[in-house]
C-alpha cells in the first residue's frame, strides 16, 4: 500500500478577480520507506504541494490517499491531528520556538499529543543524541549555528514517530558543507529506519543523492 | 488537545518574556483591581465598625431632638430655631412615657474654659445621672455627676479633656479648678474613653460635663439639646414616635421633634454603606475597562508578533482550541498578576485608613475572591478576541510570516 497516492490535485488561487493555478493536475505515489526529492522552478508551486501533502492545505481538486484512507473533507481538528500523529515538518528557516530551549522545542509535538512529561523528555533527549545535539539540549535557538537548529529541527520533526518527513528546503539557508551534513542526517535516517521522506530542494547535488527525483513543471509533476 | 497545566506552563514562559508595554497595560488592571478592593473593603470596615460602636451601646437607645425637617419658609423658618425643647418638657417624659427605660437630657456649649489662664477649646455639657449610664461611661477617677449635684460647680472631663488638661501641667486634675464662663468647676471625675460613633454624642471624650441646672445658669432658658432615652423591650417605635409628637405639641403647638433610633441608623448606615459600595466598585470598573481594553491590546499586538509562532504550533498539530486556550491563559494570569498586585495595594491602603480613621481592619474572604474573580474574568472577556484571532489564523500564512 503506498503512504501518499495523489490523482489530479489541482490549486487555484483566487486573489481579487485574477486565478492562478499553481497545481494542474499533480499526480504522485510514494511507497514507504521512499526518499523523494521535488524540484524545480521558484514559484512553480512546490510548497503547495507540500502543504497538501502535509494536511497544511487543502487541494482545490482531485484525489489524496494517505496510508490508504482517503483524506479529503477532513476537518479543521483532524487535519491537526494527522499533522501531530504522522507528519514531521522541517522547514528553510528552521522554525524552532525562539523562547524555548532545544529541548522544550523537541518536545512540543508531543506536548499537543498528551504524552506525559517524562516520557516526553526522554523521546526528546533520544532523538536530540541522534542528530549529534546531546550536548546542547539546554541552548535556545538563537544561540545555536544555522546547521545546529536544522538539527534541532529534524529531532522535533521526529519525536512525534511520524509516518511522513516533509522537508522544505531544509538547505536552502545553510552553507555546502553544512548542508551535506544535514542532507546526510536525512539520507542515514531513510537508510537505517527507512523514515519515509518527501524533500524540496534547488540544489541538483542534494537532488542526486536522493533516490527518486520528481520535477515541478507547469503545474505537473514529472519524474526524472 | 494539550493538557490544561501544559497551557499554564506555556503561557507563563511567554509572560516571562514580558515587555514594557504589557507592564504598562497591567497598570490599569492593578489600579482597578487596587480601588475595587480597597473600596469595598473600606465600606465593609466601616460597615463592622458602626454597627459594633451601636452595639456597644445597645440598638434600643433613642434620641429625640426638635424637628428641622419641615420648614415653612422665610420668618416661619426664624421662629422655629426658637422652639427648643425645655427641661419640663424633658423631665416629663418618663412619667408619661413608662417604656422608656432610661432618659437622659442634656445641654451642649461650646466654650473656652480656662485653666491655669489657658484657654482651652472644649465642649461644655450639662448632663444629669443617666447620661453615664446611656452613654455606658466608665470612669477612670473619681465620681460621675450626681442628680444630687443641683446648681453646684462641679465637672467630669472626658478623656480627652484630661489628657489635654494633663499636657498643660495640671499631673492629676482630679480636686482641680477649670474655669468655665467666670465660674470655678472643680473636677470630681475622669472619663475612661469612650467609643466614638453611633449614638454617643462626639462631645464625651473631648469635653467637660457638669450638672445639667448649672448649664442653664449660662442659658437664657431652661432648654435642652437633645434627649437620649432606651426603650423597653418590644416597643413599637411607630407609635411612640408619633406619641412623642403629641406630647410635645401639647407644650409648643407648632412644635415638631425627631426621633431617631440606633436601629433605623444602622439600617441607614448599611444602606449607605452599599450605595457607597456600589458607587466606588463602578469608579473601579472604569479602571478595569481601560485595564482590560489595554490587555486586549497587548494580546492582539502579541498575536501578531507571534504570527510565525501560531503558524509552526499548528504545523507540530495543534488545534485551533489550543492556540485559543494558550492566548486566553496567557492574558488570564496577565490579569491576575495584575490583579494580585492590586489585591496587595488595595489591601495596604485599606490597611493605612483603618489605622488613620481608627476602624477595625478588616479584609473579607469575599473581597479576596471577587479580586481574583474579577480579574480573571477581564482576563476572559477581552483575551478572548484575540485568542480568537489567533486560533483562526490561516497556518500556511502564518508560517509564512517573517
Ligand atoms: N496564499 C496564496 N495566495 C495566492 N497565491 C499564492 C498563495 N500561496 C502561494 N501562492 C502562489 O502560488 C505560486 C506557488 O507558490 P509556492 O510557494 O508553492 O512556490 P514554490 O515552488 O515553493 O517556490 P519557491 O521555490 O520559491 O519556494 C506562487 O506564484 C505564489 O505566488
Ligand atoms: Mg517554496
């Protein structure tokens, strides 16, 4: 059973009297375990899609399946839950909490889930180890390099033990040596614990290492 | 949905990151929250300290003085200062009247007695046997006036008198002369002090009593100021008053007298007491709507500060409600770390005009509570738009905020 199947999405949006589709008919699966790396054109509509993947946004046609179920007509609540419950997002620029620490920040998705605060913080402190951040659980955003809060990043996107990591260009703000760092953290954890991971990125070198590329052209999706 | 503590929790870090401007809107909350409960608690020691002064006395005492209410306008009104009650009128009463227990008629000067050549500015009354025991006077020296004491030159001075006398260098003034209109009264007694308020008239502690027929030597009539009496238990008050009013009339026709009963003023005075209440609460309302209006402000400004914030806490899977509760928490302890440190100035300044107006300090539970209610209500009421507003933010705008 694939984890995403996507049949002629399609977005428009309206702004005053113009349209723009952005998505034209998207069609995509991705299996489990997959490491899928999107490109393309800026502005061609890349973080829609990820968005609707993501259950941020939803399409304005076609179909989504997600581990089999199909995810239309979900409502505001459910759409929150499926975010907590199966997706880690990370992002370009990071979006960690600036007022709370590594730590807090890593715990957050499982603060919106109920888990108690031990057992939080052990989830936290184990995935914090695995992206190399043990030693600075206790340092708040601004005091980390770029390089470390992506690190931090990923750890939050992975305490919550998603089905789906959804990268936006998550090395789209750091330098190469640094983004080779990151991308091999993600790389290492589709290898190891075949983490399903979707990833947005210009970079060709970072969309060579990933084993499936798709292409972002004119509102389709394209394999490359 | 995220646990109720873990809100609490949340909130208070973003509080700690609290700037000037919150400060600044706590302002109001803390001087409303300050005056309500400042005000209320000064209304509810007033309150116990009247009605505890009317219960020392007992709630059955009455006065009767002449009547000011119905004037008649122009020369009437003239003549009317005229009609005072006399002392056969006074001394009568008992006779006719058997339910009164106890009266007690007695004159009021103001005058400046001398001692040693010292002016001294007191109240002079006259007072017979049964003002002590109306008034429950305690003496600390000496003897009371006597019915005995006829025309005789003798005084009691109330407390304050012979503190004031004993400032001047008179050492014990009992056996000492007080000069008062030409004539020697010598001292035969000291007053404990006496509660003010309630029916005790004011004069007690400051000034000297002498025998009422001595008073009248200084008077171009036998006239009295005011009659104190206590009444036989389970009298309806209704028809002694206007029995009164009889009686009087048929010594000055068009003579019409007061009475007031301890009981009928403590109603007042609760009355009063609420009006006062409710009239300050209001004036303490008005700082708590800027107050509020103000919180109101910092959170929708904290909500769009916090755009980016709201956005990655939905993408983590939080639900609208949460985003609501933790905007409506943090603006409820906002209010109420205002309404706490208004609590403790509100009570503080309760606290200083007790000590000043010596009322017995009192702070009810009750006003605690509706404190601590009311501010987390405004926390409530005017956080719960932008709590909102920012629940209902559209996640991928939000995050998108820079
Ligand atoms: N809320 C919106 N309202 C109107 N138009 C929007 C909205 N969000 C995105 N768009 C438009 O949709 C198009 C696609 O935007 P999107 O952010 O998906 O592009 P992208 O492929 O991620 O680009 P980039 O590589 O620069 O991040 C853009 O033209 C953008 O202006
Ligand atoms: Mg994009």
């Amino acid at each position: 059973m694939a984890l995403i199947e996507l049949r002629g999405i399609t977005k428009t949006y309206y702004i005053g009297d113009m349209s723009v589709d952005v998505l034209r008919g998207v069609d995509l699966t991705v299996e489990p375990g997959e490491l899928l790396a999107i490109m393309g054109e800026s502005g061609g509509g890349k973080s829609t899609l990820m968005n609707i993947i993501g259950f941020l946004d939803s399409p304005s046609g076609g179909g989504y399946q997600f581990e089999g179920q199909d995810a239309g007509h979900l409502d505001d609540n459910e759409l929150a839950h499926i975010r907590n419950q199966k997706i880690g997002f990370i992002f370009q620029q990071f979006n960690l909490l600036p007022r709370l620490n590594a730590l807090e920040n890593v715990m957050l998705p499982l603060v919106y889930r109920g888990v108690p605060p031990q057992q939080r913080e052990k989830v936290a402190k184990q995935m914090l180890k695995r992206v190399g951040m043990a030693d600075r659980m206790a340092h708040r955003p601004p005091e980390l390099s770029g390089g470390q809060q992506q690190r931090v990043a990923i750890a939050r996107a992975l305490s919550g033990n998603p089905s789906l990591i959804l990268a936006d260009e998550p090395t789209g703000a750091l330098d190469s040596q640094v983004s080779q760092e990151i991308l091999d953290i993600f790389l290492e954890l589709n290898r190891e614990n075949e983490i399903t991971t979707v990833m947005v990125t210009h970079d060709p070198k970072v969309g060579k290492q990933c084993r499936r590329t798709v292409r972002m052209t004119d509102g389709h999706l394209l394999e490359v | 949905m995220m646990p109720f503590k873990e809100i609490v929790r949340e909130a208070l870090k973003s509080q700690a990151a609290a700037k000037q401007r919150t400060l600044l809107a706590l302002i109001g909350i803390v001087i409303g929250i300050g005056s309500v409960i400042a005000l209320v608690t000064v209304g509810e020691m007033v309150q116990l300290t009247s009605e505890q002064q009317f219960r020392q006395m007992g709630t059955n005492i009455i006065t009767i003085q002449r009547g000011w209410g119905d004037s008649q306008g122009g020369g009437g009104n003239q003549d009317r200062q005229d009609q005072m009650i006399t002392w056969e009128e006074a001394k009568g009463l008992a006779k006719k009247f058997p339910k009164l227990e106890a009266v007690a008629a007695y004159t009021s000067t103001w005058g400046q007695p001398l001692f040693a050549d010292k002016s001294l500015d007191m109240p002079v009354l006259g007072v017979t046997r049964s003002f002590a025991e109306l008034n429950k006077l305690t003496l600390t020296k000496g003897r009371f006036i006597s019915d005995l004491d006829g025309y005789s030159f003798f005084g009691v001075l109330g407390a304050g008198a012979a503190a004031k006398l004993a400032k001047m260098g008179a050492g014990d003034p009992l056996g000492k002369t007080v000069f008062f209109k030409g004539r020697g009264f010598k001292i035969v007694g000291v007053l404990a002090r006496a509660e003010e308020g309630g029916m005790r008239p004011f004069e007690i502690n400051p000034g000297m009593m002498i025998p009422i027929h001595t008073s009248f030597l200084f008077k171009k009539e036998r006239v009295i100021n005011e009659i104190m009496a206590r009444l036989a238990p389970g009298m309806d008050r209704q028809r002694l008053t206007s029995g009164l009013n009889k009686y009087f009339k048929m010594y000055q026709p068009d003579m019409s007298i007061q009475v007031r009963s301890a009981e009928q003023l403590i109603n007042e005075m609760a009355k009063q007491s609420r009006l006062f209440t409710l009239l300050l609460g209001a004036i303490g309302s008005i700082s708590l709507l800027v107050g509020g209006i103000g919180v109101m402000n910092v959170m929708l400004v904290a909500v769009s500060e916090r755009r980016k914030e709201i956005g990655v806490r939905r993408a983590l899977g939080a639900m609208q409600s949460d985003i609501r509760a933790q905007f409506l928490v943090e603006s409820v302890i906002l209010c109420l770390a205002g309404g706490l440190i208004g609590i403790a100035l509100g009570v503080g300044a309760a606290y200083v005009l007790a000590k000043v107006n010596g009322w017995i300090f009192f702070v009810s539970g009750m006003g605690l509570a509706l404190g601590v209610g009311v501010s987390s209500a405004i926390g409530v009421f005017f956080g719960y738009f932008p709590a909102r507003q920012a629940s209902r933010l559209n996640p991928i705008l939000a995050l998108r905020d820079e």
